[in-house]
C-alpha cells in the first residue's frame, strides 16, 4: 500500500510563494508519474503539473511560467513550487502518483491566497 503525504500549503498574500511536498511511503514496486491536482471551492478537481519518472513534465496552461513541479526519485517526493500567487489558486492541492498502473492520492493540502 502506498501512501502520499502533502505539506506545506498555506494563507499566502496575491503575488506571493509557497512550495507544497508530497512524499511517498509504503510498498510500492515503481512509481511512475507523480503529480498535483487541485480542487476549489465548488469546482472539480482539475489537473495542475505531472512529472513523469524520466523528468519529463507537464504542466496546465494557468500555471505555466508561474509553477514549477520536481521530483526527487531517491526520496519519493514530489515538490510544487509556486509563485505569483493568485486569490483563483485557492484550493486543496492533492498529491497524485502512478504506482504500478495504480492511481494513488494524497489527502490534501490547502493553499490559501488572499487579495
């Protein structure tokens, strides 16, 4: 079984940084793709930044220019870094991993940006 815990989401001013970590635990054979997902408030949960095991990325058009996704394979962690900040990034950030043909989720991070 493998687990993925997030860290690091916030209250945040518009313009502002944070950097969300997920790390992997648990019996896992290979984890391929790693990733982030985000849910807002009445919205549903939308596709943010993948990383494939290669380092291969991809990225949504919102945040492209302003978030950067890494990986480090040694640790099975995941980071998220993102700038310029906006009140629209408000959401709950899930951490999301490829195990061996699996989805596997995070429980959640909340980013919080304020105007």
């Amino acid at each position: 079984q493998v687990q993925l815990v997030e860290s690091g989401g916030d209250l945040v001013q518009a313009g502002g940084s944070l950097r969300l970590s997920c790390a992997a635990s648990g019996s896992m054979s290979k984890i391929d793709v790693m990733g982030w997902y985000r849910q807002a408030p009445g919205k549903q949960r939308e596709e943010v930044a993948l990383v494939s095991s290669a380092g291969s990325t991809k990225y949504a058009d919102f945040v492209k220019g302003r978030f950067t996704i890494s990986r480090d394979n040694a640790k099975r962690t995941v980071y998220l870094q993102m700038n310029s900040l906006t009140p629209e990034d408000t959401a709950v950030y899930y951490c999301y991993a490829v195990n061996a043909g699996y989805d596997v989720w995070g429980l959640g991070t909340l980013v919080t940006v304020s105007s």
